[in-house]
C-alpha cells in the first residue's frame, strides 16, 4: 500500500483475523502509516490449517452476502476459486487474477490447501478463469510458463523488499545465527530444519519466526535431538520486528517443499544474510550457490548443514546487491500497471 502509485486507489475486502472488525461495512484502518478501506468479509484466522471448512469457502460467502459493497472498475483477487466468484458475482470490467505459486503445487504432496482432493476440478477453474480475466499475474516463473499455454494474459513477477523494513545492519552478525521465517506448516517442512540444527556444531543458532500448527511437532523434535537450547520460537511478530530480526542474523534457511517467489528470501537477502535453500524454496534461481547463498540438490539435513556452513564464505554485501532492483518503490507500480 505504501508504493501504490497516486493514481490508484486501492481498498481491500479481506478477513478478520482479530474479531473486531463490523462484517460487510468498509472502515478505514492504517496499515504501516497509510489510511487504507478495508471490508471485512468474515472472521478467521488464516494460520489455522486445522480447519473443517475451507478458508475460501466462507471467503465465498462473505462475496455473496457483500457483493453489492464490492463494486469496482477493477478488481484483484488472489486465489483462483475468488476470482470465478468475482467473474460470476460481480462481473467487473477489469479482473486482475494474482497467482502466488505454480498452482499445481497447491496439489502437491504435503500442501495444506483442500484442492490436493480435487486436482482435476483445479486445473478445470485455472482454464476457465485465467482467460477471463483481464490480466494475470503470477508471482512465480515455473507457474507462469506453465499457464502460458492457455488463452489469457499471463505475466511473471517478482516479489519485492521494503527498504524501509529489510535494509542491511551497520554491522552484519555472524553466520553462526541462523534464521527462518514462515508459517510452521506441512508445505514449509519445519522439522527439516531442526534436522539441520542437529548436524550443525553447537555454536549454530537458528530462531524461527512464525507460528502454526507444527510448532509443538518442531519443539518436540528439537528436544528429542538434544537442540532444543540452541532453537529460539518467537511465534509470529510485527512486520517491523522480522526486519530487525533479519538484521541481527546472518544466515537464512528455507526449507519448503514448495514457494512462489517467496519474499521472505527477498527481504532475507536486502538485509544482508545469506539464503540456504532447498531446490523448492526458492524455484526462481534469485539464490545463485556461492554469489549470495546455497542451493541444495537434495533435502538431506546433512546435505543443508554442510552448505549453511558453507555460507559463511559468502560476503553479505553480495547478498544486498543482488536484490537491489527488487526495492518496492521499482516494483510496485510495474506489478500494477494494468489497474
């Protein structure tokens, strides 16, 4: 919101996750300093994947109590069964359909999301929505080749960094301090990391930033690999505090089975730490092994533990100049061109 360019203007239909917010009435909130319209369309909270019905679902029903309040030239939705609803409830001039991974890999082993059950019915809606809409944007490159091949707009995008949140530290931390960041669920393979901990020598760190539902399975691993006073949980914190978190370490690890262009990366490496991932944590090949990370080939913890070390080698300098023309203030106004 704070990049959008001054001739847009962008209000918001979304979810509330506190439980204080009026259904079906637009309020003006302020997210990091801007005044942004915000309508609640339901109640939930979106790090429950404990759920028996799916978050879209009563997503949907909030659009069908509310469509006649969600009126607009343009309208952006960021899941695909959203956008058939938007296409069929509110029939806008422009639908812009925001992709954030491959969406076969919402299919993918271990993914929480419920289409895993319905692949077929997934790939149908993908072929009768993306045409329909008037652009699509899709914030991974493996994503975007595969959905060239139908008749709609497609586009690739990176994700991007605030330079106002994750900038680099006057002085960068050791290698030694390890970070993640991400939702502690199936797709982000939690346990993986503390594997990785447990073939590290003792003077590794590693604090995970997030929380969700396979925080207790990671404590309990950690204690059963006798790591568990070298593993910090900080559960989920302000934006503001990731950044000086990202700033008080010097490595990053991504252990996912699966992301889009995920902008934990991007903002990891703005802050100067150097990324240790797997192939699928970062698809895009923004991590180049020894220019501003490590790749790597497998998912052994052995295999991580040995690049993390490895890390150490690379200048975090390196890092930050390797994401410099993924600042927000580049970015934004391309990803909202056709708006």
């Amino acid at each position: 919101m704070r990049y959008c360019p001054p001739n847009i203007r962008l209000r918001i239909a979304g979810v509330d996750a506190v439980g204080n917010r009026p259904l079906g009435v637009w309020t003006t909130e302020e997210i990091q300093g801007v005044e942004v319209e915000f309508l609640a369309l339901t109640r939930l909270d979106a790090g429950n994947q404990r759920r028996l019905i799916p978050h879209s679902i009563r997503m949907l029903w909030g659009m069908i109590r509310f469509r006649d309040r969600l009126r607009s030239a343009t309208v952006q939705t960021h899941r695909v069964e959203l956008g058939a609803a938007a296409q069929l409830l509110l029939s806008p001039p422009k639908h812009v359909q925001f992709l954030h991974i491959d969406g076969k890999d919402s299919l993918a082993a271990g993914s929480d999301s419920f289409w895993k059950y319905l692949k077929f019915g997934y790939a149908s809606l993908e072929r009768h929505v993306l045409p329909r809409a008037s652009d699509v944007v899709v914030f991974s490159g493996q994503g975007a080749d595969r959905l060239s091949g139908l008749d709609a707009q497609v586009r690739f995008s990176p994700t991007w960094f605030d330079p106002e949140i994750a900038f680099p530290p006057q002085v960068f931390s050791p290698a030694t301090r390890v970070l993640m960041v991400a939702r502690i669920e199936p797709p982000k393979d939690p346990l993986l990391a503390v594997r990785v901990m447990a073939s590290l020598p003792d003077e590794f760190t590693l604090t995970v930033v997030g929380d969700g539902t396979l925080r207790r399975a990671m404590e309990q691993e950690a204690q059963r690999l006798g790591v568990s006073s070298r593993i910090t949980f900080t559960g989920a914190v302000p934006k503001e505090r990731v950044g000086e978190l990202m700033r008080e370490h010097g490595t990053m690890i991504m252990t996912s089975h699966y992301e889009g262009f995920p902008r934990a990366v991007v903002e990891g490496l703005a802050s100067g730490l150097r990324v240790v991932t797997t192939q699928g944590g970062e698809p895009n090949g923004l991590v180049v092994d020894g220019k501003n990370g490590r790749r790597a080939l497998g998912r052994s913890p052995e295999e991580l533990a040995a690049l993390v070390q490895s890390a150490g080698d690379i200048a975090p300098s390196d890092a930050v100049d390797s994401v410099s023309y993924l600042s927000a203030p580049r970015v934004v106004a391309e990803v909202l061109r056709t708006t």
